[in-house]
C-alpha cells in the first residue's frame, strides 16, 4: 500500500491564505485591523521558538501582533494584572500566554483570567465546555483542532470510523476525542494505564497519538490503510521526532503526518483562526 504524506505546512499555508483574503478584505471594508498580543515569561528556548513561528505567522496573515516579554521572576499578580489590562484593551482580539509557567505561577488562574472572548488558546473552562457539549460558541484549542482540520482537509471521512487516541492531557488527548467523537467517530481513548495498547491501536482506523515519547508506536502497532496523525515533538539527539516512528508505518498506514511538518504548523494555523474568529466576533462581522 502507498502511504500518503499529510502535509501540515501545505494546509497550513492555504489556510493562512484564506485568512489572509479575509483581513484585507474586512480592512478595506474600514474594520480595523486584528491584532494578537503574546506573553512570555522567561527565556525557555522552545518557548521563544513557538512564540517567533506565531508571530510570524500573524504577519503573513496580516494579523497585528504584539509580544509582552516577562522575567521568570515575574509575580502572579503582575501577570495577572496584565492580562487583566489586555482584557479592558478593545485593540486586542486574542491573547495567548505561552505555556509552560514558571513554577510560582498557577496556570490554572491564568487561564481563567483571560477573557474567554479572547481565549484564543481554546483553554478556558467556558470555552472546554462549549467544546464539550458542542454548542459551537466559544474557541476549539489549537492542536486538537488542528488535527481535525488536516483529516477534514486531506479527504480523510471520521464518521463511523474507529478513531484512538493515545494520550488523554487536558490540551490534547481529551479534546482531540471530544472532537472525533463530534464528527461521528467511534472513539477510544488510550492512557499509561491501558492494558492492551497495541491490540486497540490495531482496530483503529484513524490513530492520533499524543503521548510525548519519542517513536513509540510502530508500524506493526497499526491497521493496514489507518490514517496516523502524530502530535508528539520530542527533542533528540537525532532532532524533533513524533510519538510514531514513521519509517515503520511506510506502507502499511493508508495516511501519515511527518514530524515536523505535519500537525505542528497545522497548531499555529489554528490560533490564526481563532484570532480572526474572535475578531469578527467582537466587531459583529457575521
Ligand atoms: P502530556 O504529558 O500532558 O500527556 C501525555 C499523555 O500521554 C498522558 O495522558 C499520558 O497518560 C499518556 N501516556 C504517557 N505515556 C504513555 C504510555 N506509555 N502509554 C500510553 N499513554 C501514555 O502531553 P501533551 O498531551 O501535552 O503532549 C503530548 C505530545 O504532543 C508531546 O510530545 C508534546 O510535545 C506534543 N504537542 C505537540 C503540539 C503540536 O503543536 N504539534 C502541541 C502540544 C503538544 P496518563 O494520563 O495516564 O499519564
């Protein structure tokens, strides 16, 4: 069987396009223009790495953007304070805090500081419960999302389907089952605790694996013809490699993303997204 490589930095960059059109076409209608603002707290290389692609990414989409450097030392109430301020700021649209925290720092109150209008990142808990029941308000986060549109966008029909999901984390596993199982999938959700992975990873027709382990699932773990999307990014000595080893799955996957280039650039294409979503929002563009 060929296995077709999903491209996540093609759909990536056809969706910045299509917002792209859409900026310039609100701004020539006199809307303002979007804007993101990012704060980072620290020096974390990954992180500075993560908030640069997005920046980036804003600029090509037209997206103003705006980056908020923070000492690791910062206080949580300066933190909080400044997302409070971004919040009463009617410029900003979106605003994203890049995680991981520095440990003093509770994750949780920042989360749910941010004004769920401009919750971009899909983390707050009024926007996990709009996901959950599906009522369509409120912001999908950005990986999980992203994973449903690269499945969408590459042909792939999730309805009625035998979809699994390795790793059940709050920013990944969970919503990205939500999800699957929103467009109909039949949905398993795996953990460290699950007693026959391999058996259940090969039942599935669509495998989404999110778990942070570098090449842990392997191409004898896989149905013949599944459709494989590998969230994981784990740094080794050989570069950035998913939670799949890919190699292993040639030709027995009907479908596979890469590491990297597949669901990573689909991430960032997603918070473009919410941003534009929460900008039409919030200047009533229907
Ligand atoms: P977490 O560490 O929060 O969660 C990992 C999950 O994997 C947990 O649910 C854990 O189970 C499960 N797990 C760990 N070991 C095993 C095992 N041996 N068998 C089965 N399940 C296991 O990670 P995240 O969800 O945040 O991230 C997962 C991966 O995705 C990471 O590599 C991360 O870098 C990557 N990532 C990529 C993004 C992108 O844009 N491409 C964005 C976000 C994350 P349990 O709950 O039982 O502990």
């Amino acid at each position: 069987m060929e296995t077709k490589i999903i491209d996540g930095k093609q759909i990536a960059k056809e969706i910045r396009i299509e917002l792209k059109h859409k900026v310039k076409e609100l701004m020539a209608q006199g809307y303002p223009q979007p804007k993101l603002s990012v704060i980072l707290v620290g020096n974390d290389p990954a992180s500075e790495t993560y908030v640069r692609n997005k920046i980036k990414a804003c600029e090509k989409v037209g997206i103003e953007s705006e980056q908020i450097l923070m000492d690791a030392s910062v206080s949580q109430e300066t933190l909080l304070a400044e997302i409070r301020r971004l919040n009463e700021d009617p410029s900003v649209n979106g605003i994203l805090v890049q995680l991981p925290l520095p440990k003093q720092i509770d994750v949780d109150a920042v989360i749910q500081t941010i004004d769920p209008a401009k919750d971009v990142d899909g983390f707050h808990i009024e926007n996990v419960g709009s996901m959950t029941v599906g009522d369509g308000r409120g912001y999908i986060p950005c990986t999980p999302g992203g994973v449903i549109e690269l499945l969408k966008r590459s042909g792939i029909t999730i309805d009625g389907k035998q979809c699994v999901v390795v790793g059940r984390s709050n920013l990944v596993g969970k919503p990205a089952a939500i999800l699957l199982l929103q467009e109909n999938g039949t949905v398993t959700i795996c953990h460290s605790h699950t007693k026959n992975l391999t058996e259940i990873c090969q039942g599935a027709d669509i495998l989404v694996v999110a778990i942070g382990r570098a090449h842990f699932i392997n191409g004898s773990q896989i149905k013949e013809g599944a459709a494989v999307i590998d969230v994981g990014i784990n740094r080794t000595d050989a570069g950035l490699v998913g939670d799949v080893d890919t190699a292993s799955c040639m030709g027995i996957a009907g479908a596979i993303t890469p590491v990297p280039g597949g669901v990573g650039p689909m991430t960032i294409a997603m918070l473009m997204k919410n941003t534009m979503e929460a900008y039409q929002v919030q200047n009533h563009i229907a």
